[in-house]
C-alpha cells in the first residue's frame, strides 16, 4: 500500500495505510534562502545536495535543477557547511553549526543518525570513504574518523589536528587520507595501519583544498600562497604550479578523467587544462561569488554552489549553463486582512503584492509594487487600496481592485527608505520610519505632515514603528530599548529598557517587534535574544517576562483584548502565553524555519504564518490545527495544499509552474521528480481554499496500490556509417509501455516496440533507423521517451537525450511559407475585410527575412483576394487546395527545413462523437455550424485534418499560427491528454500533435473566443503584433526573428490591443520545444516592415486632475472624466461604431501613451478644468479650458473627455476608424 506524503517545503502528511516503501510527494521548487556553501553529486551523477547558511540540505535532480527533497534537521545550529553523498547514493552525511553532523536516508529523507558537538563550532568536512564503509568529519578541533554503519568512533584524531589541519579528504580508494594544513603541507595518513606516510607536496601557506582524479594518479591543490598545483599523487612532484591569487575563498577540484583542473574565481569558475595549467574556459552567470564546485562521475558536467543563493549546473565542455538549482516560490513578508475578512493582502519577497480571495479561494489580484522586498503590505479606505512599503523603494498606494497606483512614492532618499510601516487607527495619517527619524503621512493627498528623530546616538537603526490604539502614540524600536513618543509632537514620553543591574542585562533586549495592547496601557516586545516582555505603556516598568522560547522571539502581539500574547520563535514556533503571569499556555511548531509574520482573523479563530521556508500555512487557534498550506510563485502563480489528504489547487488550472511531485521508493534506492499534472486527475481540487476556509468537509482520497514508474532507458548512439540507434530499457516496477523516439523534435515512431513486446519484461533492447530524419553535416538531437504500462495509472517518461552527429556535408535549409486568407465565403454574411490581407502581409513579411534562407524560400498565398506579391504561387482557399499544399510541402520538406502555417479568417468549434473540437472555414462554408459530418468534409479543415497533414511533414522547424475566432480550442486540446477509451481514433488526433514536439502553435484567442480585426490596426489584433515583434520585440540578437520571442510577444500585447477596442483576446500557445529562426531582419527590412505597418491610434492613460487650491482632488473629477474615457472608448457602449481619435486604456503608465492632467479651480458653484496631455514628462497638447457647474459634475465629466480626445487629434496622428469583429 502506498504513503502519500503532501509536502510543501517542509510540510509533510501521510494518506492511506502506513508503509515506509513508497511515497509521492509534493514539492514547491523553494530553493535555499541564503547563500550557498557546498554542492556535490552522487555516485551515480543523477541528484546534487546542497547546504546553505539557511541551516537547510537539499537534494536536486541534477539534469533537470527540480527540487527533490529538503532535509531541515539542522535548523537551529547554524550554517550547513557541506554535505556528501554514501557511495551507493541511499545516504548522505552533513556538517552543520556547533559541530553537528547527521546521516539520512538520502531517499526518504528521514535522518538516520545525529552526533551533537562532535566537533567545534562548524563542520567543514563530511564525506565517506570510496567504499562506504567508513565518514570522515572535520571541525575546529580537528579530524574524526567514523563507522559508517553506527557512527562509532574508530580513528580520533582531534586532539592531534585541532590546531593545524584546514582540509582533508580520501583518496586510493578510501585507504588513505589526505590531510592539507595551515603550514602549507599535505600529509598522508594510512587508515588501516593508523600511520603517518609523509608530506606530498610543500605550499608557501595555508592549504585549502585536495582533490584527486578518479585513478589516484594525479592531486590538485589549492592555498592562502595563491597558486594553484597538480602533482604526482605517490611522490608527490609538481607537475605544474599556476599563480591564481591568493584568497582563502579560491577551491579546486580535477575532473574524474583527470584531463580537466577547475576553480572558482571571485564570481565566475575557470577551466583548466590538467596538463599544462592553460586556461581553456570561463564559466559565468553567478551574481556573487562561487563557493564550491564539483564535477559529475563522467566529467561532463560541473555544479557551482553561489552565495548568491543558487547553483549551476554546467556543461564542461561548452561552459553552457544547462540547469538551475533555485527556488521559484517567495516568502511572505506582511499579511493584513480586508475589513470583511474575505480577502487577504500578502506581500512578498519578489516585490510583488497579491490579494487572495478567500472567498473564491484564488489570487484575485497581482501587481508589482516593488523591486526590492516588501516590508508592509496594509489595506486601507475600507479596504479599497493597498498601502505597499518597500525599504529601498518607500511607500506606494494602489487600487485594491484594478491594481492602479494612486499614489506615489517619495522621491528624497531620507524619505524613500522604509524600515516600518503602520496605518493610525482612523487612517487619517500613517507612518514610516527609516533609519533614523518616524515620518508622519496625510493618508489622502500623501503629503509629508511632520518627522521626529527617534534614533539616539550610537543606536542601531529603527526597526518598529506603531500607533497606539487612539492614534496619540508612537512606539518605536531600537537596539535594546522601546521607546514611545507623542503623536503629533515627537517628544518622547516613555522608555522600555532591561535596567544595568538587572540579573538578564548581560542577555540583553534587543527588541525586533512591539506593539500597544487594544487598552494601549501595556506594550509587549520580541527580542531574538531571549523570551518577549511586557511593560507598563506610561511608567516603562517591566509587567512580566513571558515563559515561552529558550530562543528568543521575533514577533509578539496581544491576543484576547490583551489577556493573552502570541509571539513567534526563532526556529518556528508559535507561543500563546498569559499576559499577565507569563505562563505557557499553548506552542505549536508552525514552521521548520524562522516565522517572518503572524495574522489573525477579527475572532481571532484563525491565523495565517509564514516563514523563511518560503510557506504560509492558515491554522485553527483553538485546537492548533493545520488547515492548508499556499505558496506563491513567480509571474502570479500560487498554489494551496491540504496537508491532511494531499488535495491541491493552484493557478492555471492546476498547473502551475513551481511545483511538482517527488516520488521515493527506498526498496530500489529511487527519488524522482514527477511533474504536476500526472497525478493532476487525482488530487486538483478547484476552489480548495476557499472549501476549506469556509469549513467544508474535504473528503478523503482513495488508497493508492503502489505507483509504477517508467522504465530506465539508455541509448547507445549509432556505430560509424550507421543509422541505427540501439536502446536498452529496465522495467522499474510500472512496466515497459511506449517507447517513442524523436531526431530534432521531430518524431521517428511514436511507439519502438514490435507487436509482441512484453510490457512485464524486466528488460528490452530495441534498435531503431533514424537515418531518415537526420541532417546531414551537423550534430543532430535525439530524444527517447518510454511510458510505463499501468493502464490505470499511466505516467509518461522523462526524455533521456543523446547528441549524435550526421555524415555529409552541411545542410542548406529551406523555408516553406503557406499563408491562408478567407474574407469571401460562399454565405456573404460570413465576409470578413481583412483576413486576405492579413496572409498576404505575413507572407510578404517572410519575403523580407528570406536572406536567411539566401533565396531557398517557397511561398504560397491562397487568398480570396487579388496580391501584387511576386515570386509567390496563388490560388483560392479551397477544401481541396489546402489539403494540396501541405501534402506538397510534406513531399518536399526536409528534416533541416522550416515550415510556417498561417491561417487567417473564421475558426470554429464544432461537437463530434470524440468531443469538441476546432475547425478553419474554407470560403466553400455557408455557414459556422459544422455539426454535420458531410459540411465537415467539404467545407472545413478541422483538427484531425491538420494533425494528420502536419504529421507527414519531415521538416524540424514547424509553427502553425491561427489568427481566427476559438483557436485557443485547439491549444487546449494540446494541452490535455485524453483517457477516454471509447474515443481511440481522437486519442490519435491528439498524439499527433502532442508528440511532435517540434511543433509550435499560436492561436489568436482562447477557445470559443473573438479573435479580433479592427481596421484601428489595418490587420488582425494577432497579425499586426505579430508582424509589430518583427520590427523589433521578436528579434534575437536585434536581428533574427525568433518564433519564441515573436510569441511571447504577442501573448503579452494582443490583450492590450484588444482591450483598446472595448474586448477581451488572450491569445494561446502551445509548444514543447525550443525556439527556432524563422527569418533574418536587418535595419533596411525592419524599415521596409514598419512603413507598411499601419500607425495605431494614440492611447489616453489614467488622467490626474486636483483642485489646485487644495492638492487634492476633492470633486473626484479624476475618476469621474475616468469613467467617461473608458465609456466612449468602449465601440459597443452607445450602440454601434463611433470614430474616435484616440483610445482610453485604464493603465497608470503605458510606453509612449498620452496622459491627461490637469487641475480645477472652483468659484462659486462654477468649475473651471484646464486640460494638458503630457507624453513622459514633455507636454504635447493644451492647455485648454472646459468650465462646468458643481450640480452637473458628470455633465462636466463627459466634456472634459471630449476634450481630451480632441487634444489627441490636436498631436497629429492621423488614424483609420475601428471596426472591430470577430473571426468566428
């Protein structure tokens, strides 16, 4: 039977029966918190552990950088210094602060053994021998040699070491230790004999690495003297000494082969040739400095660890980045709760602030506020807006709804840097505190009220600032003392210190956190050095010392209208004490890491923490229980986990980014990473967090029987003057299902195995011909994917890849061009205006990047229009003539070609037997409705139709681009792996698709969605930012057209144009390779492209109007003329299309858009609006006046927002009239 274990970061929980065989867990891709310090592979080169000063190990799956397994036992004693792998790979052993060391079960991640101060201060060294049998830990007081198997002591040679040795490490098979010291010398210790074998080679200083080649012939050495030596390892004969400069930082590690030398220099890692010392290569992509290095088992790869806080894997060959070992979730820096509860402000380590409906159980809001980590993130004006600090970047407000900044920032350093943040209790006012001073804020125009200094001299920097519960005090904290102070005023009034002749002085206070109780006559403070305390708010006298942490605290409040405290330990434990005597009366282990913010709910029934491990967890008070995990991601993405039955949801429909399961089997020694969506069907639980918030029942998950993964495959590469590629697969445990093989992306067959193949065999050897699908002349990309066999729990391989070159003489590729425009349909109702012309200027587009192709382009336009384009075959839209052209291009194209498919005009979605799916219109269609399979047959393209046809075509470089209503269907068809057995032969139609992976598809909109054409931009929405991204945005290099770039590009722009004429289109795409070049754009053909691209028309941001008596805008004229723009910008709002000059987009800043501005001046009831329009900070158009009454404000509005648009016509841009529809 299975155990399911849930685990965010470090949470954990087990669904079924118990067993310690298997288990699948989910793991964020959390990463280290600080910098790193060590990194090492396995024997076997497939996981990397890491240690970091965040007092965490974790285990990596080291070709593709996903996180596997956090080990936490170290939390609390410091830094982990290092950590190794046992010789089998089912153990690993680490060093930590004040001499820890620990074994775990480097698969379940269960800690075997612990030896507590073993040595002084922290471990540096930790490693097994070569044969496993016995550890090697090195500390401050020296060296100590251990059994393996109980950790008993069988070498100690601390007492002898602790003064002089600085590294040491096994060498000949793990019978002898090397042992580097502070003299300079490398010693030779004898570990079966117990013996002293002599001196190998003499530094001017200070050793500070040893590292020998696999064969034991050769040792390279590291020292404080600069240089960098290999020598013979038995005599010890310097082979060659290169001077690197001395810093005591500089490790060097020679490649198992023994041909390569590599050390880390400041931020980058150099390469040397073993031989000789000649530098061969420089790897470089760390931001700060590299720590250790190590290379894989074959040599072919190479891990850097960066106290940048991530690692990378390299190839050592190329000095091509090829993984990360970094996190993608981001700790939580602030909570607050809106007034109504429903909703949850979270402000992050990203810079990034979220609101979480609670309601909806979902982010509901997503906006940058800052580029350095927020510290407060406070809703405020009834929970309308968002007060966000940063510390390097001030205050900002904004829009709780639209995300909009309303109010900026401070712009004088003094007033941007931000320590502390709090809201008075009428919000009226709030304030910040830098290092020194507390500066008081109005809340509605943001302008500065006041400042007091508060820091005294020789303190450290402020850390808290907090109103009273009346808004008349301000407590502050700094080094060991609080502080309270009048508000408004600044005279001090109170001090809280720990008196000289007290017995606790010699601890010290050090307050990190305090606030007022509700009454405001106590104050409690947190301090990390010892137990929080509560004083007396007016006389500073201490009330009680709470009994609740050994360790210190970093955050307490009052609870229970100040009956009882909450405070937060350093190594994440939550303490609910008596305010009053002190006593313990509740302590939870929230986290494995430091707690870094606690909220609670008005009834104080539930509480949201966080903590460093980069999770927040919401918690029942009362009986202390776990209700649900979230983690935030980079880009919006969050996810929500409920530790007790593994359940989960999470953005983009439960997929995530950042997320992922890790499977363990300990009976065969397996820890594997499995991505998000293969067990999707069984765990996604839509709206989790809002069930579980609400106090829904979750009902528990049916037992798993065990989890059979896919087989191992390895590939052995064809033999000279062959093409043929030999494949070896082991059964491990969940049989030998598909086996599909794959050249350049391109599919060789979708399943290797012969009609008998065995599913239960424990092995298979298969040969497949790839010579078909190779280019000649160039390394060609092979890629072999093997399914398991489990019907009822089907999982797909991971690709096992192999690099294998092609005889002949380079190849030459080609570019083939299809382009299809539909304006004329057999039914005129169906017309379209511009979806001819949209193919005829893709097509046209292609002609201009053919240089790349040096002439060796083929274009097709087959339009219902008349084209001026030469070098091009024509020809009508046709059922027939498409079908013609791709079989043509599938007769001609080549592996090493490049294919673009355009489709412009009506797409549609249609219900068959196998589902819903997508179809093109032909100009033969009479109409959309397709039900019909005869109108099918005749008068459409439809999903099967393309995947068979795109099938055939050999070329590696494939893009299909659908500018028509409900493409996105067929992306989302992409994206879905059917399981229906009744519905075999649209299983197919998916497979085509989704094993050509070489494909990629952009389609203009979701499924059943508009894909718009406005004559705003003379093309399709898609089109014209299609063909906008190869003027510029799309291009590599500033000069190659890059289908990836040219995608994402569109992907982020065509929802800003759509929004321009008053729709919605979000745009889809598909693809499970890398990107390719699909033309050459120099400045001459970007030219030519830009003059043929229609200018769109300008674009009204966000105005800003204030009364300019008062500064501020007391009449809401800005959000007034707001409304109005966004109402006659909209074509549909007054009943058909209306010409306007100008589009309003509701956006705060907006590259080269018009921002209206302007202030008011009341007389009487009269008002009096001077209007100008500002590109950046130059005025372009205005000033001009709009007078109006106090008693017709939206009267006054609406002309004011003429006005606007006529100073836009007043800038010169002269522009076509929208006529927005939609391809469907």
């Amino acid at each position: 039977m299975l155990t399911l274990t849930v685990s965010a970061c470090v949470l954990s929980c087990v669904v079924g029966s118990q067993t310690d065989d298997q288990k699948l867990q989910l793991v964020p891709q959390s990463g280290h918190a600080s910098m790193l310090t060590s990194a090492r592979y396995s024997r076997d080169g497939r996981r990397i552990v890491t240690t970091s000063w965040d007092q965490t190990v974790r285990i990596w799956d080291a070709e593709t950088g996903t996180e596997l397994l956090p080990l936490v036992g170290h939390i609390g004693s410091g830094p982990v210094e290092v950590a190794n792998f046992s010789p089998d790979g089912k153990r690993i052993v680490s060093g930590g602060g004040e001499g820890e060391v620990r074994v775990w079960d480097a698969i379940r991640g269960v800690e075997l053994m612990t030896w507590s101060r073993s040595h002084i201060l922290s471990v540096d060294i930790a490693e097994y021998s070569y044969d496993g049998k016995y550890i090697l830990t090195f500390g401050e007081n020296g060296l100590c040699l251990r059994d393996a198997s109980d950790g008993d002591i069988e070498w100690d040679l601390r007492e002898l070491t602790s003064a002089s040795v600085t590294c040491a490490t096994f060498f000949k098979d793990g019978t002898h230790i090397a042992v580097g010291d502070y003299d300079g010398n490398v010693d030779i210790l004898d570990v079966q004999s117990r013996k002293h074998e002599g001196v190998r080679t003499e530094h001017e200083d200070a050793v500070r690495s040893i590292s020998f080649s696999q064969d034991g012939k050769r040792m390279v050495t590291s020292s404080d003297d600069g240089t960098i030596r290999v020598c013979n390892a038995e005599s010890g004969d310097v082979i060659w000494e290169k001077d690197v400069g001395a810093d005591f930082q500089t490790r060097a590690e020679i490649s198992p082969d023994g041909k390569r030398v590599a050390y880390n220099d400041e931020r980058v890692v150099r390469i040397l040739d073993a031989s000789d010392g000649e530098e061969s290569l420089t790897l470089t992509g760390h931001f700060d400095d590299v720590a250790s290095l190590c290379y894989s088992p074959d040599s072919k790869r190479i891990v850097s660890a960066g106290t940048d806080n991530f690692g990378v894997v390299w190839d050592a060959n190329t000095g091509e980045p090829l993984a990360l070992l970094m996190g993608e979730s981001f700790s939580v820096t602030s909570f607050d709760f809106s007034q109504d509860t429903i909703r949850l402000a979270v402000g992050g380590g990203d810079g990034v602030a979220r609101i979480v409906s609670l309601e909806r159980g979902d982010v509901s809001l997503t906006l940058t506020a800052s580029g350095s980590p927020i510290t407060e993130c406070r809703f405020v004006a009834d929970s309308n807006s968002l007060l966000v600090a940063s510390i390097f970047e001030g205050h900002k407000r904004w829009s709780a709804e639209a995300g909009d900044l309303i109010l900026p920032g401070p712009e004088a350093e003094d007033e941007v840097r931000t320590e502390a943040l709090d809201i008075a209790p009428d919000e009226s006012e709030f304030i910040t505190a830098n290092e020194d001073e507390v500066l008081r804020w109005d809340m509605k125009s943001g302008q500065l009220l006041g400042r007091f200094r508060a820091r005294m001299e020789g303190e450290d920097a402020l850390e808290t600032a907090r109103y009273s519960p009346d808004g008349k005090r301000i407590l502050t904290t700094c080094d060991d003392s609080i502080r309270v102070w009048e508000n408004p005023g600044g005279r001090q009034v109170a001090v809280m210190k720990l008196p000289d002749a007290s017995e606790e002085s010699s601890i010290g206070f050090a307050p990190s956190y305090a606030e007022f109780s509700p009454d405001g006559k106590k104050i409690v403070g947190a301090s990390i050095f010892r137990s929080a305390i509560v004083w007396d708010a007016e006389s500073g006298k201490q009330i009680v010392s709470l009994k609740n942490s050994e360790d210190g605290d970093t955050y307490a409040r009052f609870l229970d209208g100040g009956k009882r405290v909450v405070t937060t330990g350093l190594y994440g434990f939550v303490a609910i004490s008596d305010a009053e005597t002190g006593a313990l009366i509740k302590r939870i282990r929230a986290h494995k890491g430091n707690v870094t913010e606690l909220e609670f709910t008005k009834d104080e029934k539930r509480m949201f923490s966080a903590s460093h491990d980069g999770t927040c967890k919401i918690w029942d008070v009362e009986t202390a229980t776990e209700l649900c995990d979230l983690v935030f991601f980079a880009e919006g993405g969050w996810a929500v986990i409920d530790p007790r039955t593994g359940r989960y949801d999470a953005s983009n429909a439960g997929d995530v980014d950042g997320l992922h399961w890790a499977y363990s089997d300990s009976k065969r020694g397996i820890l594997e990473a499995i991505e998000l969506g293969q067990f999707k069907d069984l765990y996604w639980t839509p709206g989790l967090l809002a069930k579980i918030w609400k106090g829904e029942k979750i009902e528990d998950l049916p037992k798993l029987e065990g989890i059979g993964l896919w087989p191992e495959v390895s590939i052995a590469p064809p033999q000279a003057g062959d093409a043929q590629i030999k494949l070896s697969l082991t059964n491990r445990g969940g049989g030998i299902g598909k086996v599909k093989v794959f050249v350049n992306d391109r599919p060789v067959t979708l399943d290797a195995r012969g009609p008998s193949a065995d599913p239960d065999a424990p092995n298979e050897e298969l040969t497949v011909d790839i010579g078909a699908f190779m280019i000649p002349g160039q390394q060609n990309f092979v890629a072999v994917v093997a399914d398991n066999s489990d019907e009822d729990l089907p999982l797909r391989g991971r690709a096992v890849t192999v690099s294998v070159p092609a005889k002949g003489s380079p190849y030459s590729p080609h570019l083939y061009v299809l382009a299809v425009g539909t304006n004329d349909y057999a039914n005129d109702r169906l017309d379209l205006r511009l979806a001819a012309r949209d193919a005829e200027a893709f097509l046209e587009a292609a002609t201009l990047g053919s240089g790349f192709f040096e002439g060796r382009t083929h274009l097709t336009l087959l339009s219902t229009e008349e084209s001026a384009l030469t070098g091009v075959e024509f020809g009508e839209p046709t059922k027939a003539r498409i079908e013609q052209e791709m079989k043509e291009i599938a007769a001609v194209a080549q592996p090493g070609d490049a294919v673009l498919l355009f489709f412009s005009g009506h797409g549609v979605t249609y219900t068959s037997a196998s589902g819903k799916a997508y179809a093109y219109l032909t100009l033969e269609a009479t109409s959309g409705d397709l039900s019909i399979e005869e109108v099918r047959k005749n008068k459409a393209v439809t999903f099967g139709e393309l995947a068979a046809w795109t099938k055939d075509i050999k070329a590696c470089k494939r893009a299909l681009i659908l500018d028509t209503c409900s493409s996105g269907q067929l992306v989302q068809d992409l994206s879905v792996m059917m399981k229906d057995a009744d519905s075999d032969a649209r299983i197919k139609e998916y497979d085509r698709f989704r094993d050509n992976t070489g494909f990629w598809v952009i389609a203009g909109s979701a499924a059943d969605k508009a894909s718009y054409e406005a004559s705003a931009y003379g093309h399709g929405i898609l089109t014209y930012t299609l063909l906008q991204a190869l003027t510029g945005p799309g291009l590599r290099d500033s000069k190659y057209a890059d289908i990836g770039l040219v995608a994402r590009y569109a992907q982020n722009q065509v929802p800003i144009l759509a929004r321009n004429l008053g729709g919605i289109q979000a745009p889809q795409v598909f693809t499970q390779s890398g990107s390719f070049t699909i033309g050459e754009f120099g400045p001459a053909q970007v030219s030519q492209l830009s003059e043929r691209l229609p200018s769109p028309k300008p674009q009204l941001i966000r105005p800003v109007f204030l009364n300019g008596d008062l500064q501020i805008d007391n009449l809401d004229i800005t959000e007034k003329v707001t409304r109005e723009l966004a109402v006659s910008s909209d074509p549909y709002a007054r009943g058909g299309w209306h010409d306007l000059p100008a589009w309003f987009v509701d956006a705060v800043k907006l590259q080269g858009a018009l921002r209206p501005s302007g202030t008011y001046k009341i007389v009487g009831t009269s008002v009096t609006v001077t209007i100008r329009l500002a590109r950046g900070t130059e005025v372009v158009a205005g000033p001009v006046e709009v007078t109006g009454d106090t008693s017709s404000l939206d009267d006054l509005a609406k002309r004011v927002a003429a006005a606007c648009f006529d100073l836009a016509k007043s800038t010169g841009l002269e522009v076509a009239v929208p006529i927005p529809g939609g391809r469907s």
